[in-house]
C-alpha cells in the first residue's frame, strides 16, 4: 500500500485581508539570495478586472513556507496597477513590467475603442536592487513597446525570462497580448482581433523594443495571455491560452533568434487539456538528461471549468505532454512556477473551496515528483 505524501502549503494571499476585496495574478520569482517574491494584483473594492487595483508583493526567506507583510510595489491612483511580469536578472536586480490604466478602463470599453490612449493600456517599468525589499519609481516605455493602433494590452502574466543559452544570453523577454481594432459590423470585441507580442531588453531594462507579433486576426487562433521559457537548445518556447476554432484551449510557438521573431505563428497544442484560462511554463535544465532537462506546464487541467490545478511535463521540449503532479480537484485558474532550489519547485495558483479566488496559495513540489 503505497503511503499518501503531504506537501508543504502556504497562503500569502488571501481575500478580505490587508485592505484588499480580492487578490488575483500571480507571480512568482526568486532572488539571487534565494528569497521567494510572490506578486498580485490587491483588487481594492472587488474581485473586477478593472478599478482600484495595486501591484502588491509578499517575501518569504524561507523557500515559501512563511511569508513577510504585504508590501504595495506600484499604485495608480485610483485606476490599476497590474499584471505583473518579474525577472531576476544578472547581478541580482529584479526587473518588474507592469501595466496602468485608468479607473473606468474596462476591457470591453477599451476595445470598442471608447477610452482614450491616455486613461488606456499603458506599459511601465521599475526594479529592485536589494531583493524586494525597495522598488524604483515606475518609469513609462509604452512608445517603445505598443503600436499606436492597439487597443487592449497585458504582459503576460507570470514571470518574464532572461535568456540564458545562445547568442542572446542576456536578454529580457516579456510575453504581451493585444488587440486589433475592428473591421466593419465588428465591435473589437470579439475574439478574432487578439494578438501576441513580446518585449525585448538587451540592456538589462534600460531600453525596450518590441520582437515578435503574431496578430493575424483568422480565427482560428487567437493569441491572448502567453508564457515563455528558454530550451537547453537555445529556442524560446511559448505557450499561449486561445478561444478560437483551433482544437482546444493551448497554442504555442518557437523561437530561434531570442524572442525577435516566431519560426512559425502560433499553432493549437491540444495535448494540454486545459478551459480557457493562462498558464506558466518553466524549463527544468538537467545536464545529462534527455533533451537537456524537462520543461513544465501548469494550470487546470479540466476543459470546461477553472478546477484540478495540475502540473504539466514535456521531455521534448512542449511537443507532447504528460501529467506529471496533480494538486487537487478544487476550483483553480491562474498559476506561476519558479525553481526554488536544485530539488524544489514553487507554484503559486489561485484556489479556493468553493472559488478559484478566494486565495493564492503557495505550494512546495520536490523536482523528483515532476520529473
């Protein structure tokens, strides 16, 4: 009879504390001196998209077990400060890329085209220089990194990527979406006008371009909220939530020249069954092991419901896919994951008994159970 193993289990955030209604998106990174930073949106008077929102964080030294005050990162007012996208770079600086809009800037309005380009999607940077526990002033690059004729935009979420193999080692490649304006009868609405782009630094976030977009409005992908990890090979593998004609729920794409461009757009990945909802991925590097290490997936694993928070694992680099840990069978929607040590892995997801929000709660997995 084989024994049930426990895993050890936090809960940073959770709703109706600490002057929040409601705490949403997840990120997750760790420092060069092993503290765990785990980012939300801390949603003031609801659980809404839009609104009073801050960018807010929590620390733990302790590879997540315990966690520090809530500490706010970035506020806008009473508009929002959201989805966060965290990298740890180089000489231990965490980069943070963010997104602003104004109070009254729902989605639907922004893409209708009714909100102006001033109260609408704006791009912001800021960093750490002493693990977290500071953060610069945000400073605006959307001239470098939005085309003037998108309408909604998000970064990420999740955490970014710096390249770590190949020509480009070095960069910073933030995941973004967008969306186009319409044509005829079409309101923007509709999901055939989605787009992906990423956002590219080769200067350690000093300056910002934009690599690859992939907007062609077919349906029959529509790339929305899209994450990336690097492959031993040096390739920049993406993985993005779609609700479109494609099969299933997943796309993803390749790049072969650190983020700039797309071998190929994004096609369905129907082998990660998954409703319409964002998801992480992180590479494993495992010198020695078959393809250089495994690459990880996670989300809910059901097609229909946000539930049954399940990680993912792809020994091909994301071409198939098998499960590799299930959490639970509880309500469960967004996620992150970050290495935590040579042996351990971090998940932070959003989940709750009888809500997928009502908390994020934190989750140590040993690496063996994964690979």
């Amino acid at each position: 009879m084989t024994a049930y193993k426990t895993y050890e289990v936090s809960v940073p955030f959770r709703a109706g504390t600490d002057g929040y209604a409601s705490y949403r998106i997840p990120a997750l990174v760790v420092t060069d001196r092993g503290t765990v930073l785990a980012f939300a949106e801390g949603r003031v008077a609801s659980s809404a998209d839009w609104g009073d929102i801050d960018l807010v964080l929590r620390r733990s030294a302790d590879g997540g077990r315990t966690w520090g005050p809530l500490q706010i990162v970035s506020r806008n007012g009473d508009g929002t400060a959201g989805n966060p996208a965290p990298v740890v770079i180089d000489g231990g600086r965490i980069v943070l890329v963010q997104v602003h809009s104004a109070a009254g800037a729902t989605e639907d309005r922004i893409r209708r085209g009714e909100v102006s380009p001033a109260d609408g999607r704006r791009v912001w940077v800021q960093h750490s220089d002493d693990d977290g526990a500071t953060w610069s002033s945000p400073r605006e690059i959307t001239e470098h990194v939005k085309r003037p004729e998108w309408r909604w935009y998000a970064t990420t979420p999740g955490h970014a990527l710096q390249l770590r193999h190949g020509a480009h080692a070095g960069r910073i490649v933030v995941p973004g979406n967008h969306s186009l304006p319409p044509s005829g009868a079409d309101s923007g609405t509709e999901g055939t006008y989605n787009g992906g782009h990423d956002l590219l630094s080769d200067d350690g976030g000093a300056t910002w371009r934009l690599g690859y977009v992939d907007d062609n409005p077919d349906g029959y992908v529509n790339v929305n909220e899209t994450t990336a990890a690097q492959l031993p090979d040096g390739r920049v593998y993406f993985n993005t939530r779609t609700d479109a004609a494609a099969p299933g729920n997943r796309a993803d794409a390749y790049s072969t020249d650190g983020g700039a461009s797309l071998v190929k757009p994004f096609r369905p990945q129907a082998g990660l069954v998954t409703p319409v909802v964002q998801g992480s991925v992180l590479h494993l590097d495992r010198p020695g092991a078959p393809g250089g290490g495994t690459l990880l997936f996670s989300g809910p694993a059901t097609p229909d419901h946000r539930a049954l928070m399940t990680v993912r694992a792809s020994d091909d680099g994301g071409v198939t896919w098998h499960t590799a840990h299930t959490v639970d069978g509880l309500p469960a929607a967004y996620s992150d994951l970050a290495r935590l040590d040579d042996d351990t892995v971090g998940l932070l997801y959003e989940t709750g008994d009888f809500s997928a929000y009502s908390t994020l709660t934190f989750r140590r997995v040993p690496v063996e159970d994964l690979t």
